[in-house]
C-alpha cells in the first residue's frame, strides 16, 4: 500500500479521443467498451474496459478544459461520457481526460485487468487527499513550473482504438472473450 493512508486514484487517461470509441458496435446497448492499455507487446499487453469505473472527468473544447463531471453511479464514466454525446455538451467536445477512484487488478483472461471497485474511495487522511487532487490539477493543467507531482498509486492508461482492438484479437496477443464486441478493421 502507499504510503500516507493510501490513495484516491487508482487508474487514469490523459486526452482520449471520443471519436476512437466504438460506443455502438451493434450487439446491444451493454457491448461497447471504454478499452485502455499498457504496454504494447505481446506477453505483456494488459488491457482493460473503464466503462463502469467511477470518479472524475474533464471534457477539453479546441481552447482548454470546458467541463467537469463526477461519474457515481452504476453507469460509471463511460455512461456519463456517452450522455454528453446526445445532451447539451454533444459536439462542443473533442478530448477527454479521466481519472477513477476504484483499483485496477488482474483478471482470469489472459492479457486482461479488471475495475475493483473500493467501498472507501477517498483516503482516510486528509494530507493523502490534498497530495491527490493537487497530482490531478497539475496531470490536467500542465503547469510547467511546477514539480512532477505523481498519484500515490494511480496507474496511466493509453486508449485503446478500435483499430488497434482488431489487430490484437488477430494476433492473439489477449483472450478475445474480454471483448464484448468484435472490432472491426478500419480501412
């Protein structure tokens, strides 16, 4: 565990783009995926679906941040991120950034991780706390002078295209039943 009482975070995504998520691939409402990744290579690939994660999120306009959410509930981030294709917000954004509260650990399938949740997100410290959410305005703004603050125990994660889904289910390089969809290649 990290020190000073744990952490707030768990995992997180820098500037994914909404238009490299398959958010209806056509087998249902529940089959699309918010897929990241670690690690590029075979044998140690890692993937895993933030769809249900709960915690936080900026959406980015051409100009800079212009929205922020809480994500609480059972659809998690990527529900409420799928909300703001239809709602008030549809069209005025182009990136986002997410950061969950629930821990990322190892799943049965091989070359996937799951979300665990955590019935205590928020640490039992209030220092923990600050050092946490200080990490995230500095990770979000990019405050080029200041220091290199870094998440107590919170893992980055790179999103995954629906392209780059397809070339690793025809290598093999993870079980394909942790898709719940079958991407298609792109051409």
């Amino acid at each position: 565990m990290p020190k000073h009482g744990g952490h707030l975070f768990g995992a997180y995504g820098m500037f994914w783009d909404p238009t490299e998520v398959s958010w209806s691939p056509g087998s249902g409402s529940n089959a699309w995926q918010l897929l990241g990744r670690q690690k590029r290579n075979a044998g140690h690939l890692r993937l895993c679906d933030f769809r249900r994660a709960r915690g936080v999120y900026v959406l980015f306009d051409h100009f800079g941040p212009m929205y922020v959410g809480l994500a609480r509930g059972q659809g998690g981030i990527g529900g409420r991120l799928k909300d703001h294709l239809s709602d008030h917000l549809a069209g005025s954004w182009s990136r986002f950034c997410w950061f969950s509260f629930d821990d990322v650990i190892e799943s049965e399938l091989a070359g996937w991780k799951v979300m665990s949740p955590r019935d205590h997100p928020v640490p039992s410290t209030g220092e923990t706390v600050v050092r946490e959410v200080e990490a995230l305005l500095i990770t979000i703004l990019g405050a080029r002078k200041q220091n290199q603050m870094r998440f107590l125990g919170a893992q980055l994660w790179e999103q995954l295209t629906e392209s780059e889904a397809a070339t690793i289910l025809e290598r093999s390089a993870v079980d394909a039943d942790g898709f719940t969809f079958r991407p298609t290649y792109s051409y």
